[in-house]
C-alpha cells in the first residue's frame, strides 16, 4: 500500500486524488480492477474489498453523486496519468504572437519586405500582430495613415485573414492576421 501523503514532483502537485483512508464519504460508486460496476457501497466495505485484492482504493470522481472509487494500484496509475498529460501536452500547438512594426512614412519596397516577413510568420502558424506607430507630428494624421494597414491586409489576403480589424491604441493603431483556414 502507498502512503496517503499528497505526493509532489518538482513543486507541483502530481494527483490531488484521495486514496484508502482519506476517503471518508459514508457511500461511494465502486468500480473494480476490470472496470465493472461493484454498486453503491460505505466506503469501509470498498476499502476491505481493496486490501483483499491487494491494490489501492482511489476517488477518481470526488464531485459525483456519490463519489465515484476505483480499485487500482495506484502507483501504476499515476504513473499512466503522468503519461497521458504528458502526450496530450506534446500534442498541445502553441500559437505565438509576432510583431510586426511599421511606421506611416514606410516606403513600398519597406513594405513589401515586412509582407514577407509576415507570410513567413502565418506559414509557421502564428498570429502577426501589425502595429503603426505614430511620433510626435504625426499623431495628427492617424486616419490619414491606416490605408498602410489596409494595403498590408490586402497583400496578404491570400494567405491571411483579419482576427482583429484597425484599432487605435494610445500612439499606434494596431491590427492582427491569422493564417487562413482552407
């Protein structure tokens, strides 16, 4: 039998699962070795049928109606759990978020060259975040200046579709692109 401390790997928690004598509910649902029902049974008798058959009692469902117990060892299944949130976690894609800067006197060669840029960005799977900024004198002509982002979007809309459409924001005006779903 393993001890019923809460086990801790690397400053987090592996299982917060209540096993054998932390369970204290008067009736729980029990599940045997094989996954067949045993019924609604005092969490003492599915203890006892636990030790006879060697393994662990674990609350694998603490907010059902009643609680839910298997009969497992439960080194073994720590061990599968630790293994299927490891490859649910391999499978998992994290979607990045690059910048992309541009100013409102950029020159089209410029431009061209950050379209690039971006088509690189969404054929990795990321989201581009195109930000304008604007300084000093320039503040003045912000409407003036989102043809910049219009043009950006419109050379990339091949490839890309607007998440977020043109958005002021304190000295810049920022828009996102998202790769577009065939």
């Amino acid at each position: 039998m393993l001890s019923t401390f809460l086990l801790i790997m690397e400053g987090k928690t592996i299982n917060e699962l209540m096993i054998n004598e932390q369970i204290r509910d008067k009736e729980v649902r029990l599940i045997g070795e094989e996954g067949e029902q045993l019924g609604i049974m005092s969490a003492r008798e599915a203890q006892k049928l636990a030790e006879e058959a060697g393994l662990d009692l674990v609350k694998i469902a603490p907010l059902a109606k009643p609680p839910v117990c298997k009969i497992v060892d439960y080194g073994k299944y720590r061990y599968e759990q630790a293994r299927k949130d490891k490859e649910a976690k391999k499978k998992q894609k994290v979607i990045d978020v690059k910048e992309i800067r541009l100013s409102p006197n950029i020159d089209t060669n410029d431009l061209n060259t950050k379209v690039n840029a971006a088509k690189k960005f969404l054929s990795k799977g990321d989201k581009v975040k195109i930000t304008l900024r604007f300084r000093g004198r320039e503040m003045a002509h912000m409407n003036a200046s989102k043809h910049i982002l219009d043009d950006f979007a419109e050379a990339l809309k091949d490839v890309a579709v607007i998440e977020k459409a043109p958005k002021v924001e304190g000295r810049s005006m920022t828009m996102f692109l998202t790769e577009k779903r065939s």
